[in-house]
C-alpha cells in the first residue's frame, strides 16, 4: 500500500526539539549526565488545593462524562480573575471561552479568522506554535523582528501598507517566550491603534502573566480598545504548575471569542470536569502561592544569570516568563553554540534561531531546574572553556 503524506505536512518537518531531544538520549545512552534547559515544563508543583480537589473528585465515577464546553463556574472564575487582577470587566457567557492549553486556541485561531494566503502577523522570535497555525489555516506570516534596541516590540511603523491591508491577525506575546521582555501600555495602545485602522484581530499571548520579577506585566484587555479589537490568551500551565492538565481560557472580544467556541465545538467535548474545577479554584486563589513561586523563580534568575557573568557570559536579567535569553559572543552562531554546549557541558538549550531569523545568536534557556542544578550548568560552562 502506498501512503503518501499531505502536501500541508511538508510545512510540519521535525522540529529543532525533536533533533535536541535525539541528541539528548544518545548521550544519555552512553551514561553522560545531561542538564536539559531547552523546555519550559514546570518542575515545581501545584497549589495543594489543586492536588486536593482533583483527587478527591476524580474518585466520582458520575465526573467522568464529557463537559462539552467550560463549565459556568470556569467562565464566572475567568470573569472574576480579571475583574479583581486587572480591573477588567468581562460578560462571563460571552467573552470567555475555554481552551485545552493556550496552544490550543493559538493553533486554531487562525483556522477561524484566516482564508488561504491572508497573512498573520507575528512576532520574530517567536514562539513555534505560531507558524504550526498560520500554516494549518493556508495563511502567510509575516515576520515582525523583535529588537535589541527597540526593547524587542515591534515596530508598525516598518511593515509595509499592502501587508498591514492583507494582515487578518496580529500575535502579541509579553512576557514573551523565547524573548522574556515586557510590553507597556504605550505601546499596547499603539498596537491598538494600528488594528483599528487596518481592522486585523489582535491576540494577546498572556500564558507568562503570573511569572514577573520587578514589574508587573499589562493585560492587554486593560487598556483602552482593546475589546473592540482583540483577545487575550492564558493558561493555567506556567502559573499554577498546571501544564499536564490542559486547560486555558481566552477572552475579549465576542465577536472573536463566539467564533473561536464555535469551531471549538466541532473539534473537542471539553476539559475534564475536575480539572475545570481545580482551576476555578486556581484562578480564585487568594493565598502566597503565587508570591512564593515568583520568589523561587526571582533566586533561580538572580543565581543563575550572575553566574553566567562571572564565568564570561553576559546574558540580560529577564523582566518575566521562565527563561534567559541569552545573547552569544559576536561571531557566534545559535545552532552550533547549542550543539558545541551538549558536547562538552552536557547541557541542553535552545537555539534562538529555532524561533525566527532574529533569534540567530542568542539561545534560550529555561530556569525550570533547582537552584542547585543551575549552578551545576554554570560549572559545567565554565569547565568546558567555550567562553575562554
């Protein structure tokens, strides 16, 4: 039997993750200790009271139909989250929705809004998920580049009047991944501004709102226009140490919002009941959890980057999110740096050119490790001599 592969897959080769991970395993096959920063899973856990409820109602055989939909308490819970967090009022039927993870409505959104060959907006670097949609929806992207000396925003300015007529939609992303910058309100009601007068979707990627250091990120819902022009995605992931349960919400716009559940009800039948339930109780919390897992992310950060500068490195001190973005030597290109650190350090990062063209020389490295192993990677940099 023949089996020949779509022509949309030839846009779906393996990933740079995919080839780190093989690399990974062969070294690990041959007894080598390796240190892995090159994802972004939590290694911390949840709340106990998430732990708790899940527990105590995955026991209830009558939990286990589907929900179909978020439940009423999880869209109350997202309403309510924005209206006590960021002052943001919020019809809680018609301008939330659930999503199974935040990739999940990042991939599908342009599924919703998108014909073939409109184009997508998006941030360079960037996160990955972002092509993997506009591709699924026949789009175009264009590439917006994330600079250095432009506090790594993009400049509308720059993007050319028959793409900003073609554009459908505009990806955001403060905190950002792989670049951990923030966003200010400024700039925010530019982007605004700008989709107004070309009518492109703004999607705001929140899923690092809760992880900050010294300045607290902007919602984007927060600013003025931005229902009229946008939504804004989060997770339960990153915030809570959520991230094998899957579950998001969006919200803003309804007109974007009831699109967006509309397809989602030809695709799935809902989040686990449980799982909805812990996170109502997760977006609800009222206790230190989320101070406390800043300040253990803030001493892993402060450790770590200083680290770096001592044993040569100067990387930046990330504002947000759960990595350093870390800037290499002039000379030094992403790939071959990484592939040279798994080969005398034994460890594991990303190459910024995984994330667009205008990663080329940096790498991104995840803090999602103790404190202890951290050090351990800086050891391990310093005996290898790379930056000797």
């Amino acid at each position: 039997m023949n089996i020949q592969m779509a022509a949309r897959m030839e846009q779906f080769q393996e990933s740079i993750f995919s080839e780190l991970a093989e690399i990974k395993q062969r070294k690990l096959e041959e007894g080598i200790k390796m240190i892995d920063l090159s994802v972004g899973s939590p290694d911390l856990p949840p709340p106990p009271i998430i732990t708790k409820i899940m527990g105590e109602m995955a026991s209830d055989p009558k939990l286990y139909g589907y929900t179909l939909k978020g439940i009423p308490e999880f869209h109350e819970a997202v309403a309510n989250y924005y209206s006590r967090k960021y002052g943001v009022t919020l019809d809680a039927k018609e301008e939330t929705t659930l999503l199974m993870g935040s990739q999940d409505g990042l991939v599908h959104l342009p599924m919703v809004l998108c014909n073939p060959g409109d184009i997508v907006l998006v941030p360079d670097p960037g996160y990955t998920a972002y092509e993997a949609g506009v591709n699924l929806a026949g789009g175009q992207m264009y590439r917006m580049p994330l600079k250095e000396e432009n506090d790594y925003l993009p400049s509308f300015a720059d993007i050319p009047k028959e793409v900003s007529k073609k554009a459908k939609i505009m990806i955001l992303n403060y905190p950002g991944n792989p670049v951990p910058a923030l966003a200010t309100k400024e700039f925010f009601g530019q982007a605004i501004e700008y989709a107004k007068e070309n009518e492109i979707v703004i999607l705001h990627d929140f899923a690092y709102s809760e992880l900050y250091f010294e300045e607290v990120p902007i919602s984007f819902l927060s600013v003025d226009g931005a229902m009229d022009v946008g939504i804004e995605m989060n997770s339960l992931s990153k915030s809570f140490n959520m991230a094998g349960c899957r579950v998001a919400y969006a919200a803003g716009n309804r007109k974007v919002i009831s699109l967006l559940s509309n397809l989602k009800s030809n695709l799935d039948y809902g989040v686990f009941y449980p799982i909805q339930m812990a996170a109502v109780q997760a977006l609800a919390d009222d206790s230190s959890f989320l101070d406390e897992l800043r300040a253990v992310y803030k001493k892993r950060r402060d450790s770590f980057v200083l680290g770096l500068r001592e044993v040569g490195w100067d990387v930046a001190l990330p504002k947000g999110s759960m990595f350093v973005w870390g800037k290499l030597p002039v000379g030094m290109k992403s790939k071959p740096f990484a592939l040279e650190l798994i080969e005398k350090a034994g460890v594991v990062v990303t190459p910024g050119n995984a994330f667009g063209e205008w990663g080329e020389g940096y790498v991104r490295m995840g803090i999602v490790q103790s404190e202890e192993t951290l050090l351990e990677v800086v050891s391990r940099i310093e005996k290898s001599g790379i930056f000797k």
